[in-house]
C-alpha cells in the first residue's frame, strides 16, 4: 500500500500514517513514514541529512537553513516563551512545508489528503496572517480565489497543480465560501489590499446570498465538515454562512467600489434574515447539528461564538453542553454526538473548541486542550489529524487545519484574540 492512503479494514483508525512532512526538491511537502526517525533540522521545515535519507527531500544549503531559522525568529509567534512554543514552531512550520510554490496549501501531505480544501485554507491563511506572515497568507487566498467556479462557490477540495481539477465528485460545500471570506477580511484588517481578490469577493457574497432560501432565509443542503450528504440544512454550513456574509459585507465596505455598497447591503441584510432563522431553527432545538433538531450537537455550536459571532449566553450554553457530549474517554472529543466512532478524538475539533475558550476567556479549558494536544504529537512534532483510544497519534501528520486552529488559540490565550465581525 502506498504511504499514507486510507485503509479499508480499521474501525477506528489506529494508524499513524506518518511522522510529519519535510519541504521537497520540488518545493512540495514528502511524507516523512511513521516511526523512521527521521527528524527536521531544528527551525526549519527540510530533512536532517544526519538522522537518515528520504526520496526527494530536498538538501538545504547552509544559507537555506540560516534564512529558514530567521524567519521564524522573527515572526510575530503565538505562545513563545511559553511551554507551548515548540508546538506553535512545529505548526507555523508544518503549515509553511504543507504550502506548494504556487501558493496551494493541502489539508497533509499524504495521498487523500494532498488536495486544498478552501475551509482548511483559509484557516491556514488566517493563521499565517496572525503570525505576521501576510505574504504566504496571501498566495494561499490567491490560489483559492483562482479555483473559485463560475456561480462563486467552491468545490470540496481541489488539486494542488494550478488546473482548477478536482480528485472526486464531492461537490460544491457551501462552508466554503464563509470560511474564504473570513480569511480574507481577516488578512485585509491586518493591512492586506483586498483589492486583488475584489472580484473573488463580490462573486462570494452573491454566492452566499444565492444560497439563502428566500422563504426560512436557511442555506439549502450541502456538505459541512463532516462531508456527509444531508438533505436538510445543518448548523456546520449555516453559521460559516452567517460569518462570511458578515466578514464581506465588511470587506465590501473597504472595497468602496460603485456597486460594493448596493452588494453590502444586501449581505446586511441577508445576514439578519439567516442570524434570525439560526436563532429560531437552530437555537430552538439547542443548537442541534441539523434543523430538525435531530442529530444532537456538533462542534459546530463553536462557530455561533467568538471569534466567528458576538458572544450570546445561548450559544454559550449550547456549546459547553456540546463539549461536554462529544468528550471521550482519552480526554478529546468527537465531531458530534451523531459520530458514531465514540472512542478516538479528533484534533481539528479539540483545537476549536480550545480557539472558542480561549476567544471568550475561560482560560481553563482553554490550557488543558491545548496541553491535551501537545502531549499528542507525533515523534517528530506534527500534530495528527486523530487520536486512538489509548492516546496514541493516528490518521495523516500535520493536519494543516489543526496546526493552524492552535495557532489562532494561542494568539488569544496570549492576549491577542481575533476580531469578531459585528452583527
């Protein structure tokens, strides 16, 4: 079996795909095998010729490896100086090896993976951004922007090539276009022009607008991150919706182009008529993962808070009562109480929710996910995509989404929360 592809006869996933990824000849990240001892030069993200060899790895020169060490002294790190600082190194540089030359950023390097789905992207790009590095940031939302189809949307995930081709028949994931639009204005408010990427914005606000039911004000059906086919409308899609068409009603306004203010009103008010209907449809069953309220809570209870919304007491509650369900017994969580894996935990979702009690102050919680996720890497620092029974890391290293995730948490816990875009 080639290194890295999804098994079918593990239920759950017990296997560690790989230690983490190295920058290749072609600029491109190769999967370092798990349990090789192969390790990084410290600082960098290329092989340590001294630990043992690897195809396609690239050879640093000495320049190469001084200009790697420079540019992480001197970036704006979340949580140096703290005992989180080598795993916030690891994941800036991770998400850097994890960026191709043309400015793709896959979700790992391993196959199934090696692809760039927006909604990790723009994570990763909002990351970049909170750590000072608005030049990579900026190449990721490019690429993204490039790939965007015709009507606005986004595919699920596309190849990293530059050719617009997409690995499979996924389909459009409506999450997409929010979570690109955040990245964006996120980047821009930290003095990015979002001049260039105006006609991707413009095409996204239409697109989310277009996705609203004129009738319930709800997006229509479609893949959030658990990429499952439902037929109802799940809170995973409607409030990274709700946020993007917050974030580019905001980045419309710094367009100030002749028809940008007639465009951001309309996301105005399409934003009102979808808060309202998550209110009512969602809040009146709990925040439930799907409007009819079946399917119990998610992780996505997560993004009615800060740093996506304005802080209520209802989301709040929801969300510490979501925690609480989706705990499992190594001390991570689940995606949702629909998940039917109730024994391995998943970082993305453990560094969210460690983004959302850092983003409202329970400092707490905040330390011990993060703490939890630290003592969880792979041999060669990476943070996993998942995490066995037993606490072992398993599943594709780096995950770029969870590496970013605790990037951004970092940054709050250390006095440096995001901003919320207003209601």
């Amino acid at each position: 079996m080639q290194l890295g592809t999804k098994g079918t006869a593990w239920s759950p996933e017990t296997r560690l795909y790989s230690d983490g990824v190295v920058i290749g000849t072609d600029g491109a990240p190769v999967v370092v095998p798990p349990h090789s001892g192969l390790r990084r030069l410290p600082g960098t993200g290329y092989l340590d010729p001294a630990s043992g060899a690897l195809p396609s790895a690239a050879v640093p020169t000495t320049d190469d490896v001084e200009a790697a060490c420079e540019l992480l002294a001197a970036c704006e790190l979340p949580g140096r100086g703290t005992p989180y600082q080598a795993m916030a190194e690891e994941a800036l540089t991770d998400i850097g090896v994890l960026t191709f030359p043309n400015g793709a950023v896959v979700a790992a390097g391993s196959p199934y993976w090696r692809y760039v789905w927006p909604r990790d992207a723009g994570y990763m790009a909002a990351a970049l951004t909170v750590c000072g590095r608005p030049g990579p940031a900026y190449a990721q939302l490019a690429y993204v922007a490039a790939m965007q189809e015709k009507d606005g949307t986004w595919q699920a995930r596309y190849l990293p090539d530059g050719s617009r081709a997409v690995p499979d028949d996924r389909g459009l994931q409506l999450d997409g276009i929010g979570w690109t639009l955040w990245a964006t204005w996120l980047w821009a408010g930290a003095g990015g022009s979002a001049g260039p990427l105006a006609p991707m914005v413009r095409a996204a606000v239409e697109a989310a607008l277009a996705a609203l039911d004129p009738a319930t004000g709800l997006p229509r059906a479609s893949q959030d991150f658990w990429e499952m086919d439902l037929d109802e409308a799940t809170l995973g899609s409607a409030a990274p919706l709700l946020l993007g068409l917050r974030a580019g009603r905001e980045l419309l306004a710094l367009l100030g182009g002749p028809d940008d203010a007639e465009l951001a009103a309309r996301a105005a008010d399409g934003a009102g008529r979808l808060a309202a209907a998550v209110t009512e449809g969602f809040g009146g069953h709990g925040y439930a993962r799907r409007i009819g309220g079946t399917g119990g809570r998610d992780a996505s209870g997560a993004f009615l808070l800060p740093p996506f919304a304005p802080f209520t007491d209802g989301a709040e509650a929801a969300w510490r009562a979501a925690v609480d369900a989706t705990t499992v017994g190594n001390g991570g969580v689940r995606p949702g109480e629909e998940w039917t894996d109730l024994v391995t935990a998943w970082t993305p979702q453990v560094s969210l929710h460690a983004l959302t009690a850092a983003s409202i102050g329970d400092t707490a919680l905040a330390h011990r996910l993060l703490s939890w996720l630290d003592l969880r890497r792979t041999a060669l620092g990476a943070l996993p995509e998942k995490v066995t029974a037993d606490g072992r890391p398993s599943a594709v290293a780096p995950l770029g989404l969870t590496g970013a995730t605790v990037l951004l948490a970092l940054a709050a816990l250390g006095g440096r929360p995001l901003p919320v875009p207003p209601a």
